[in-house]
C-alpha cells in the first residue's frame, strides 16, 4: 500500500511521498556513483539506490518489497508525453556508463542544472531542439536570436556547448525511451477506428493499441521476472490493402480432465468441408486440461486467419 501511493504522480501524489524522495536522495551508500544530491529524483526511475539502513523502517519496507517483487519500468510502447515526465539525469534504461560519463560535474553540466534547469526528458529535448534553428551557426560565438536570448536570460556563456550536450543526453536513450522517434501511439488509434473496420460488418474488433499512457508511475511494474527487455520500438503497423470477415469455430476438451491421465486437444472449424478445419491433440509438454484446449484452439484459429 505504501508503495502503491509513493508512486502516484501529480496532485493526487500525498504529501509524505515528496518527504520520502528527500530522504530517499539524501540518504544513499558512500559508493553512490550520483554525487550531486539534486540529481537524485527517484531511485525506481535512475540509476541509483537509496541506503536501507538510514531510512525509517516504513521506507525501507516500501524499498525491500519493491526488490523481492521486482519493481522496474516495463511496457511494450509508452506515450510521449509519459516518456518526457521521466527524469533524464542517470535515466534507468540507459547505459549505466555512458550517462555517467555524460553527467559527470563539468562547466556544461553545472550550467544544464542550474542555469537552463533541466530535469526530464522533456527538458532535455526541448533545449537540444534549439539546435535546428536556421539561423544558429555551432560555434561558442554564434550571434543568431536564440544563442543570445539563452545567454541573457539563462545567463548561459556557451549556448551550443549545452545545446550539444542536451543532444548527445537524448542520445543515450534506447529507441523506446526516446520521444523524438515514431511510435505505435502515432498511428494506433487511427488503425483501429479506420482500417480494421473495412470490409467488416459485425464482430467485435481485439484492441491491437500497446501504447500505455498516465504518469511516470504507470511504466513501472511489480512481478517481473528480471530479464532484459526489449528496448526497440514495437511495429503494431498492420500490412496489407484491404480486410475480409472470416467467422471460425474454436474448441478444447480433454478426457479425464483434472487426472492424471488427461488427454487433451484443440479444434478449429471454418466450415463442411473446408481444408482448414484443423483438429489436434496437445503435445505432452503443454498442461492437460480443457483450458488449455481451448487457448491453443484460439491461437490455431488466429494462425488461420491471418497466416
């Protein structure tokens, strides 16, 4: 339950939870290789881990939970707008090395924090877009409008240096972290209300969208199983010209179901007579039981209708 609330975002987030980040960034092991206390957002969300032994002892249950039960960011695609809440200084999905290197404390990483004031993603890209005006020239004595509208009023002394740096930041994200590519939510909600109703007169349509929107809160997942994830962008494009309508029938029973002797199989029918009725007994390696049947059946009548 605590960690449920800690993870709420915006105004509905309590007020014990903004304590907890304080705590969380403050109290952290010698080794912490995030020296600078204001880099240190949330320890679910960036490469660093608070000390369980200086926290008070709800903390870091909240912190143990959030370990056995393998609280990290996970998702197939994610909204632009949830990936740019995502802090960018030690971003958890990037290499851990080279964000490092990145912010290690410098001239340009000092003016980035404290002059320009950048935290997210967002910040971070909206700055390093700077670098498509036309009229700006990379040099540290560039004169074009924006050069000179940061130095004045970000007191900024060197505008491209912290325009290059903002890039190569963004760089470093893997393509599913990064809001500057295309991703399913560019097309998805199109495909699904346009194309996926040509041709079709009843049915009920399966919801293809992976994109998962909200507050950074909602990439991260309790439960998982601590493989690498993908960090690629999933292709939920749907090829092809047109759409037909195909109704099938699908089914699964098993002789003594719940003993250990089960047989179970999957059946698949299109129609008398059809070529692509399919029928087939379930390899041993898979559970014996009616269930099962039945969901193999649905996956054989999916390989059918779009082989």
């Amino acid at each position: 339950m605590w960690l449920q609330s800690y993870l709420v975002q915006g105004n509905a987030r309590p007020w014990w939870a903004f304590f907890a980040d304080a705590l969380f960034a403050h109290h952290v092991p010698k080794d912490c290789k995030v020296k600078d206390m204001s880099q240190r957002v949330n320890p679910f969300l960036q490469h660093w881990k608070p000390s369980k032994r200086a926290l008070p002892a709800e903390l870091r249950s909240m912190i143990t939970v959030a370990s056995r039960y393998g609280l990290r960011p996970e998702g197939l695609a994610f909204a632009r707008t949830t990936l740019r809440c995502m802090p960018m200084w030690n971003h958890c999905e990037t290499d851990p090395i080279v964000i490092h290197r990145l912010a290690t404390k410098s001239a340009v990483t000092t003016c980035l924090r404290h002059k320009h004031r950048l935290l997210t993603v967002g910040d971070f890209e909206a700055l390093a877009a700077k670098l498509a005006d036309q009229d700006h020239q990379p040099t540290q004595s560039c004169v074009c409008a924006m050069c000179e509208l940061l130095i004045t009023e970000a007191r900024c002394s060197y505008p491209h240096r912290c325009l290059t740096r903002a890039k190569a930041f963004l760089d470093a994200l893997p393509p599913k972290w990064d809001p500057r590519l295309e991703h399913p939510e560019d097309y998805e909600d199109a495909q699904m209300n346009e194309r996926l109703t040509e041709g079709v007169k009843e049915g009920r349509l399966f919801d293809r969208n992976v994109t998962t929107y909200g507050g950074v809160g909602n990439v991260l997942r309790l439960f998982t199983d601590g493989q690498p994830t993908y960090n690629g962008i999933l292709d939920m494009r749907i090829q092809g010209d047109g759409f037909s309508e195909l109704t099938l029938a699908t089914d699964g029973s098993c002789l003594h179901n719940g003993e250990r002797n089960a047989q179970a199989g999957s059946g698949v029918f299109v129609g008398n007579g059809d070529p692509r009725n399919k029928s087939i007994r379930l390899p041993k390696r898979l559970s014996q039981s009616n269930q099962t049947g039945e969901a193999v059946a649905t996956y054989l009548a999916s390989v059918l209708a779009d082989p």
